[in-house]
C-alpha cells in the first residue's frame, strides 16, 4: 500500500481511512464516567468541550514534564554513564520520537565500551519505528536475531512498524516466525494487526484475527472490541456489532463514547435498523457520555443514507449551537466540533438523497416550523423540492465561504456531492444545471473521477437525454483508459515495480472505477439501450462488459440486471427471431440449483419480503413477521440488559463509597 502512495493517492487514502483515527482515540486516557440512573436523555453541557481540552492539556503538560525530569536527571550521569542510564536516555529520545538523538544515545554504549542488551535495541527499534522508518528498524530487528536476542517486544515493535507502512503481510509473517520460536504474541500484536487490517479494508482478515485471538490467546479488551465494532459499520452488519457489544456487558469491559459511535454507526448503515442508532443515543446520553465529533458525523450519515432531511436539520442544528469559535485542535486523537468538508460533504449528500426520496414520493410530516437559534441553523420548514433545493444552496454557499477563507480545501467528493443535489432537482432543469457545473471541476484545478461519471450516466439514461448519457459513456471509458495507462507508465518512469492487480483495483476503487461499479455502469447502459427499444446495441454492450479489461473482471449478468432487454428478446423469439435470445443466453449463465440460491439468501442480512424461498423451506408470510418482530424484541430487550447492568454497577459503587477509577480504552 506504501506504493499507492507515492503515486499521488495520499489525500485519497488519508479521506477514507478513519481506522487511524479511531485507534488514537482508543488509545487516549479516557475518564470513565458515573453512570446514570435516567432512562431519559438529558440536555448535555455546553461547556464540557473546554473542560475536556483542559484535561488534555493537563495529561500531555504532566508527560511532557516528566520527560523533561528524566532528562534533567540523566544529564550529570552522561559523563560516566552506565548501561541503564543510556539506555534511559534512549527510550526517552524514542517516545519523543527523536530518533537520531537516540541512534546517538545508543552509539554511546559502544564507544564507552559497553555492551548493549535487548531492552536497549528495542528502545532504539521503537525510535525508528514512532517516525516510521522501517528500514532502520527491521535492520535493528536483524541484528538481534543474529544475537538471538529478540524477545516479544522486539517482534511486537517490528509489527507496529509494519503496520504503521502499510507492510501488513510482512506483519503477519514475523507473527508466524515468532510462533515457531516458541513466543506466544500477545493482545497488543493482536489488536496492532486488527488495525493494519481495517486500515487495508479487509475486514473479513481482522475478523478471522479477532477470532483466533479470542478462542486462542486471551479475551480481547475495549481497545480491540471497539475496532471490531468499527468494522461491523463499515460492512453493515448492524446484529454483529450489537452482539459485540452484549459480550462486552457479559465481560464487565468499560464501555466508551467510541463503543456507542460504533453501535450508532452499524445501525445507521442499515434501513431496518436506522431508528435504533437514535435509541442508542439516547441509552448514550443517559450514562453520562457526551456526544463528540464523531458523533454527529456517523448521526449525519446516518441520515444522509437514509435521506431523512428532518433528522438531519436536528443534528446539524445540535452541532452548530455547540461550536465555540475560540476553540482549537488541542490533540491530534480528539477532533474539536467544527464544521469541515466531511460534514459539509455529507449534508449535501443528504440533500441529493432527500431530493430522490421526494421525487419518489416520500412525504414528512411537519406541524410546526422551527426557527434555528444558531445563525448556521437550519429551519425545520415542510419539505417541497423547492425548499430543498434552497437548503443545499446554503450549504454549498458555507462550502465556498470556507474555501475563500483558506479554512477548507475544494475536493473532487465536495463537487460531487454538489453536482448529485444540482442533477436531482426539477426535471430537465436539474441536468441543465449538472452540465454546467461540470466548469466547476477546470476551475478549481481537479479531475473527474469514476463517480462523477456514474452520477451524470445514471441521471441522463432515459428516453429525453440518452444521446447526452452516450457522450458521457465515452468519456467515462476514455478516463478509465487513460488511468489504466497510467498505472503502468508511472512505475516505468521512476524504475519501481510495476502494482500487483490487488493494488491495481484498490487503486481503482478510490477513483470509483472499482469492479463493482464499471459492472453497474455497464449493466445502467445495457438498460438503457433497451427502452430506446434497440436490443442490438443493449446486447453489444453486455458482450462489452464481458471482455472488459479481461475476461472474468466484470461478474456475469443476470437476467435481473436487464429485465427490459429479456422482454425484448423473448419478443422477437415468439416473432420467430431466436438469435438475440440465444445470444442472450450466452451472456447470461444459467442459475443456480435453487436450493443454493435459499441458502445463500438465507445467509445474507436482509432478506425481500415477498420472496420465493421462503415457501419452498416450509416458512408462511405470518411466521416470517412472527420471527421478525421477536427479533426486534430481543434486540430491545438486550440493550435494557445492558443499561440495567450498569446502572446497579453504578450504585453500587455508590453505596460503597469509592469512586470509578479512569478506564483506559
């Protein structure tokens, strides 16, 4: 991955990965709060912010005071220096991440004719390490094997060197070559590899990781139960998540604002679980935990998802009232309430999806209009194509007032989600409107990428404006080939190997030209070729999809991804015309056994209300809701559970006088 980087995707990849973040929060001393009694949210202080970044600010004084203690007392021993004093003097140049004083620390053993134990090698390992240089320290680490000196914190420094570069497999090899060694890794290698796996996306790997680790090695702690949560709302596996946290509870491990952003996040990617985020915000609020950041940003795309516009008023209202203007970034793990270009980014998300549910028919209820208090607010007015439309304006006006204040930088995702809330409005006006945004990408100086094409394709594939989707068919095929050509000419340029075809479609995904999406935009053309009635062409197409980049890139179709075009087809086979339907039949593999394809819905998370397996495995439409409505009171029932328990913890420690003590997460 360290690759990719270098090829200018730096940006890109900072975007989309939260994974980081995450574990710096996790790793932050967190105050664990008295638990509350109230089974109602209550109105939170304003002020906790300013108290919290003044705890902060007290934690890193106090370290970096004794830092300069332990400074101040090595300075008389240097001149006739000891083993442990150096190697003190080592590992406090290595926390402070100030490697060539410690390389110069670590010289000295030598020069004074000492000679330098394990404990002095992985102070300097871990020097190299905290600056990322992972050449330095795997040529350390190597030294010690040839001394047959490295121990587990020598293997557990290399790793989180590794994973810090983005080198996860060389992380999970020293793993295996330290197991064959007799050294058992330990909960910190664990959860440092569970990182690297949900920094990398691969979700399923950190699960089979988590997996061994519980069954094999020790039970894991909040840090590593947190980041498993993460992952549940990155794959919306909302009922997994909600089962870590009830493991949780059963282990007696302190709970976090970071375990209830999780739940919150896993439930708000799911439609069938999107009402119960807000109950886990209030359960949030109830126990003392004060929304951050964070939270309100997985509220927001929560509702964006969804395109609940009333909601989203709410929170964003919630948000603005809280920011204090004086307030500054204090510490790189907790990031201040602020209004930057993900949030902005993600209300004009929820705009375009607000606008495509309206066209759709959906309708709010709204009985009073509410006035904003805050200048940045946003009035809870009736929802009408036209007053959203409005809304967006404004906030697309804050995303240019930002960005001429120098306080926000323009993003390709920032027009995009632009161009989705322009492309959404009123029929025929919205897409003259889209089409002369597209200045907007030369003016700031950036590229289209995948998913603007997708959205400028998927909004002009109909009858009145196919000829206009055609154009931006070819464009979007000539961009896809100039970034393919890219990928190999930039690596022959600067004499570095050439990707491997796993780095090649990470590549891809973050420009959304992934697999996935080329096969939908395909599939979008195939369809749209149909209702203009030219089958021909709609077959072409698919054939197109086939051979794309190389055989096998694109999964096949299916008949339910171009159902107009088998209509289409079976038509002219009555007329006596077989050859479009046999060609068909070839683009479009045959089924599966049907029992297969129960199973492997049965398997899935959600299921369709009317379909055919559920008669075929003996299941009624009134025994389906029946299981479905028990489920939700389990599920309700669980997290009563949980609040329970925690409150009788909390009086209890009450009535015995004593105090929680500061959980570390």
């Amino acid at each position: 991955m360290l690759r990719l980087w270098k090829r200018g995707l730096k940006l890109a990849r900072k975007e989309q990965d939260e994974a980081s973040l995450l574990y710096q929060a996790l790793k932050m001393p967190v105050q664990q709060p008295v638990l509350g009694t109230g089974l109602k949210a209550k109105k939170l202080e304003p002020n906790y912010l300013k108290k919290l970044e003044l705890e902060y600010e007290n934690i890193e004084k106090l370290k970096n005071q004794d830092l300069a203690l332990r400074n101040q007392k090595l300075q008389p021993l240097l001149e006739k220096p000891s083993l442990h004093t150096l190697t003190e003097l080592i590992h406090v140049n290595a926390i402070t991440k100030r490697s060539h004083e410690a390389q110069q620390a670590f010289d000295k053993i030598i020069e004074h004719g000492l000679q330098p134990d394990t404990v002095a090698y992985n102070h300097l390992m871990n020097a190299y390490a905290q600056e990322s240089n992972l050449q330095k320290a795997l040529e350390i680490f190597q030294q010690l094997q040839q001394e047959s000196k490295a121990d587990l914190v020598s293997y557990a420094t290399l790793i989180k060197a590794c994973v810090k570069n983005g080198e996860l497999d060389a992380g999970f090899k020293l793993m295996q070559d330290m197991k064959s060694k007799q050294i058992q890794p330990n909960l910190i290698i664990f959860t440092n590899l569970i990182h690297g796996c949900l920094q990398k996306g691969l979700v399923e790997r950190a699960w089979s990781t988590f997996d061994h680790l519980k069954s094999e090695i020790q039970l894991p702690d909040s840090i590593t139960y947190n980041l498993m949560i993460y992952a549940c709302s990155k794959t919306q596996d909302a009922e997994k998540a909600l089962d870590l946290f009830q493991e949780m509870s059963d282990n007696r491990l302190p709970v976090s604002a970071t375990t209830f952003n999780g739940l919150i996040a896993a439930c708000g990617s799911r439609p069938d679980y999107y009402e119960q985020s807000f109950s886990i915000l209030e359960q949030m609020a109830a126990q003392d935990f004060e929304p951050d950041f964070q939270t309100f940003k997985v509220l927001l795309q929560a509702t964006a998802r969804n395109g609940d516009v009333v909601r989203g008023r709410m929170v964003w209202n919630d948000l603005v009232s809280r920011i204090d203007p004086e307030d500054t970034k204090y510490d790189h793990a907790i990031e201040p309430l602020t209004i930057n270009d993900q949030v902005l980014s993600t209300m004009l998300q929820l705009y375009g999806e607000a606008m495509y549910l309206y066209e759709k028919g959906k309708r709010y209820e709204i009985t009073d209009s509410e006035k904003p208090e805050h200048e940045l607010g946003l009035e809870q007015a009736p929802v009408n194509l036209e007053q959203l439309e409005k809304e967006s304006q404004r906030i697309w006006d804050m995303v240019k007032s930002q960005h001429q204040e120098g306080k926000l930088k323009m993003t390709t995702d920032l027009l995009n989600k632009r161009l989705l809330t322009l492309l959404r409005g009123k029929f025929g006006v919205g897409l003259e409107n889209g089409k002369a945004f597209l200045q907007e990408y030369e003016r700031y100086g950036l590229q289209k990428n995948g998913r603007t094409y997708q959205m400028l394709i998927e909004s002009t594939c109909n009858k009145h404006f196919f000829d206009q989707c055609l154009e931006y068919w070819q464009a979007f095929k000539q961009y896809d080939l100039e970034q393919e050509q890219r990928m190999v000419q930039e690596p022959q340029k600067t004499n570095e190997p050439v990707l491997a075809e796993k780095e090649r479609e990470q590549v891809r995904l973050l420009e959304g030209r992934g697999s996935k999406q080329v096969r939908k935009l395909f599939m979008t053309m195939a369809r749209g070729h149909a209702r203009k009635e030219d089958v021909v062409k709609a077959l072409d197409t698919m054939q197109e999809a086939r051979e794309f980049r190389y055989s096998g890139y694109l999964a096949p179709a299916t008949y339910k991804d171009v159902p107009r075009v088998v209509e289409l087809c079976q038509s002219m086979a009555d007329k006596g015309n077989w050859d479009h339907l046999q060609k068909l039949q070839d683009l479009c593999p045959p089924s599966k056994d049907p029992m297969r394809q129960v199973y492997k819905v049965l398997g899935e998370k959600t299921m369709p209300k009317n379909w055919w397996g559920w008669s075929s495995i003996g299941i009624s439409d009134q025994d389906r809701k029946r299981f479905a409505r028990m489920h939700q009171r389990q599920v309700k029932k669980t997290m009563q559970s949980i609040g329970s328990k925690q409150q009788k913890a909390s009086r209890s420690l009450q009535r015995n006088g004593t105090a929680e003590r500061p959980a570390k997460d």
